[in-house]
C-alpha cells in the first residue's frame, strides 16, 4: 500500500501556545485513520494544516506526494475536507451548493451532473435539494457537508466529526459509507465516539496535547486496556462471594472486579495476568466448583480506560 497521506514533524504555534508539536504518521490507500484525543489536543488544527486552511510552524506533510507548503493548490486538489461545525453558505438550496462545489472542483456537464447526483443519492438529499440550508437540522447539514466533500471523487477524505448530529440510522449510513471509500481511499476522521474506532478505522492515532502518544491498529488499543481477555460471567447474587473467593485463587488471575446487583444476578470480571489468556482456567474452575453462570464471554477490552490511561492530565476524557 503506497502512503497517500505523509505528515513530518508536523508543528503549529500561535504565539506561545503549542498546538501541534513535532506530530508523524501516515496514511496508506485503503486505510482509514481514527484521529482522537481530549479537547485542546490539536486534532482539528492538525487537519486544517494538512487539507491547507492553516501554514505550519515547523514541519510538513504531503498528499499523493504533493507538498502542503510548494503544492497547495494542488494538495487541495486531491482533498474532500468536512471541516467541524459544517460551515456552509445558509442562503443557497443544497442542489445549488453542490452546483456551485462542481464549479470550483472544475466539474462541468455530464460529469458534474453525474458526481451531484452521486453524491445527493449516497447522503439521501433528495428531500432537501431545493431548500436553504439554513433552514435545514444540523444532521442534514452535516450529510451535505459529506457530500460536497465526495463529489469530486477524492483520493483522501479528511473527515471532522463525521457523524456529529446525526441520528443512529443516519450514523449507521455514514459508516458504512466510510468502509466502503476507505477500500479505495485514505481516510482519517476525527470523532469523539469511540465505538467509531471499531466499527469504521483500520488505525487509531491518539494525540494529547499537541504530541502523538498512540499509533496502531484497533486490536492493539484494546490489548493495551487492563481488561483485555479478563473473562466477566455473569451469576446469583448469592454465589457471588463463593465464586470470587474460587476465581481469586487461580494462578494466572490478578483480581476478581464485582458489578452493581440487578434482578438478583451479579457480574464479575476476573482480571488475567499480564499476556495470559485465562478463559479455559475459569471455565473449568466453575463447572468443577458446580457454580451456576447465566453468561460468560471474553473481555478484548474497554477503548475508554486505554484513552484515559494515554492523556492523563486532563480532567475528563472527553474527545472533540
């Protein structure tokens, strides 16, 4: 897979605030790139530096090996950019927005008119063409930002908040959407929903505070969670001491974790050791001891506890 989307060293300043500090990764075609960290972290200024909205400080990035500082224009080019908060022209209908993007992209006749109604049909417009968009709710909005942003068929999509304010059929819809460019495209969107991660990235870049602190594959975030293949069964309320007494007793168990009691049923998720797989240990301790259990699974473990555990420091894990 060829890097569609290279940032170096990547750093932006505004007086003496460090936004983005000494930032690097890469995008290859057919990946798309979660990009996640606290408020303030530097997400949305390192996209508007890379799409061109912004000069860096130190540092740069290239697009399909186009230079963001000596090719802007054509870096631009290349780019389908959502920006957050959908920033469009309130005083013209959708179809006359998409209309006036095919002009800028350069698109004229039949192509246009085929790339508009493409990109009318994949984020469903139809019933809102000929309305001000001004007048639309912020879940349109967003889908009409999304579409200008794919009517010229870009190689790179970079996606702010993607399914801000959408309902979750509509969010449904945009995902699916988003695995289906990223087979062809590169892809990085920012979001603040973490089960976004697993159901639309291939990678996962956190930042905290202007600085890359994370860089890998979903699977590899969850391996890093302290719950990862802890095993949570599920039991009466009254068996519950017996069997956390039994479970803290294994030889590859660091600790027994008891949930809330609810309709006379407790959780208790029992924390492996470091690297060990021990669902086959407590399955056979529970079935020797004769303990009852409505349910038992595997934990890969929890994306949230591995964001608070990487951008400790900031009071709440809240992603922008």
């Amino acid at each position: 897979m060829s890097d569609l989307i290279e940032v170096e060293s990547l750093s932006k300043r505004f007086g003496s605030i460090v936004a983005v500090d000494d930032v690097t990764f890469s995008v290859p075609r057919g990946v798309v790139m979660g990009f996640l960290g606290p408020n303030g972290a530097g997400k949305s200024t390192t996209m508007r530096v890379i799409t061109g909205y912004l000069p860096p400080t130190a540092g740069t990035a290239r697009v399909l090996g186009h230079d963001i500082q000596k090719e802007p224009v054509e870096v631009k080019k290349r780019i389908g950019f959502l920006p957050e908060g959908a920033p469009l022209y309130g005083d013209m209908t959708v179809m006359s927005l998409l209309e006036f993007i095919a002009e800028i992209r350069q698109l004229h006749g039949a192509k246009a008119k085929q790339r508009i109604m493409y990109s009318i049909e994949r984020m469903g417009l139809q019933q809102v063409l000929y309305q001000r968009i001004e007048t639309l709710s912020k879940g349109f909005k967003r889908r009409v930002g999304f579409a200008q942003a794919i009517l010229h068929d870009p190689d790179v999509l970079i996606l702010d908040e993607p399914t801000d304010g959408l309902d979750p059929n509509q969010k449904h819809h945009v995902r699916e959407l988003i695995r289906e460019l990223g087979k062809t495209k590169a892809i990085i969107i920012s979001t603040h929903i973490l089960e976004e991660v697993d159901a639309v990235c291939d990678r996962a870049v956190i930042i905290d505070r202007g600085r890359v602190v994370s860089n890998g594959t979903p699977t590899e975030l969850h391996a890093r969670s302290r719950l990862h293949n802890s095993v949570v069964i599920r039991v009466r309320a009254d068996a519950a001491p017996k069997a956390v007494k039994l479970l803290r007793g294994l030889s590859n168990v660091i600790g027994v974790e008891t949930g809330t009691i609810h309709d006379g049923r407790v959780s208790l998720s029992v924390v492996p050791r470091e690297g060990k797989f021990i669902a086959d240990e407590v399955g056979m301790a529970i079935r020797q001891n004769s303990i009852e259990v409505d349910e038992i699974h595997t934990e890969v473990g929890k994306l949230d506890e591995v964001f608070r555990q990487l951008t400790v420091g900031h009071e709440q894990a809240v992603l922008r």
